[in-house]
C-alpha cells in the first residue's frame, strides 16, 4: 500500500510538472501618422431625396412660380466640411463669403444658409440657421464639431411657413432685376 501511495505520488507530480503553467508577454504597438492642417469639403446638389455630386453651388436658371408670384430653384446644396487634423490642436472652422452680386444689386438676404453638425448620415443638429448677408465670419471650433462634421446648406428663400426661411431671409420676387448673380463661399481652417 505504502508503495502504491508512492507511485500515484510520483505520477501525479510527473503530471503537474507537464501541465504547469508558463508565460511569454508579446509586445504589440503601432504609429498613427499626424495629419494636420486639411479639409474634405464635397458639394451635393439635393433635388428632392436625391443627393447628387457638385464642383460649384449653381442654381441656375429660376423658375417662376405664379401662385405665390416667386422665382424658385430646383434644387439646394449641402456642403460637408471633415477637418483632417489628429494633431491634437484646437482648430476653428470659419465661412466668409462675398456679395451674391448682380446688375447694382445682391441676393444676399434671398438666400438661406443653415449650419449644421452632422455626426452621421441620418442625423444632425442644427446649429444656426441665418441669411448669406449673415453668415460672414461664422467659426465653429473642434469642441463644437466633436464626433461630427459641419454640413451648410444652401438654399433659395421660398417664403414656406412649414420650413421658415431665417430671419431677414425674403423669396425673390419681381422687384429683384433679372440677370446672373454670383459670388464666392470660403472655408477656412484655422489651428
């Protein structure tokens, strides 16, 4: 019996000594790369629900609306605005513009501009929404932005009680002289 106890002494430290338990730590990393100082900017032209790539915000001819006596577009724009900035630096979006001219007068209180956070394709938060006269030097900083990305929209003034035109904002009517209007939008970044 001795000797039995023994032997399954034995054999039960042979299996201990097998099965025992070692480690080896791997070591793992990466580097990101800094990107600094860029802007994604894409234009889409939105006629309805459809979302259409544009190189310019291009309105085009208006066409009269002889129920409300209006000019009106067919479509309006989005602008989305990604920062390409992991730099860690406190960075400031700003939109300035020039006077939508034409022939000794502007259009700039004929046109809506919304500025909006946008942190995914279905949803947004508006931030402001003002006239193009108004939205000289309008800045949104990375706080702001955090986990998003600031889309503008683009739009002709309708006079629609059930989506309000901002404030100051009045459709183009008869009074505003015929002839091609333009201007210029800018986005800047700023560290």
């Amino acid at each position: 019996m001795k000797k039995l106890l023994i032997i399954i002494l034995a054999v039960a430290l042979c299996l201990t000594e097998a099965y025992a338990a070692t480690n080896q730590t791997i070591n793992i990393n990466t580097t990101i790369p800094t990107m600094t100082g860029g802007l994604n900017v894409t234009i889409s032209r939105v006629t309805g629900t459809v979302w259409t790539p544009a190189t310019s915000i291009s309105f085009g001819a208006l066409t009269w609306d002889p129920l409300n006596s209006i000019f009106l577009p067919d479509s309006y724009y989005a602008v989305d605005i990604g920062v390409l900035d992991n730099s860690g630096a406190v960075w400031t979006v700003t939109h300035t513009r020039t006077s939508l001219a034409g022939t000794g007068t502007n259009l700039d209180n004929k046109v809506n501009v919304a500025f909006v956070k946008q942190t995914s394709s279905t949803t947004s938060q508006e931030l402001q929404k003002v006239s193009y006269q108004d939205s000289q030097g309008i800045a949104y900083t990375k706080t702001t932005l955090s986990g998003g990305w600031l889309r503008i929209y683009y739009g002709i003034g309708t006079g629609d009680p059930a989506n309000p035109d901002a404030p100051g904002v009045t459709p183009i009517s008869l009074d505003s002289q015929a002839g091609t209007y333009s201007g210029t939008v800018t986005i800047t970044l700023t560290p």
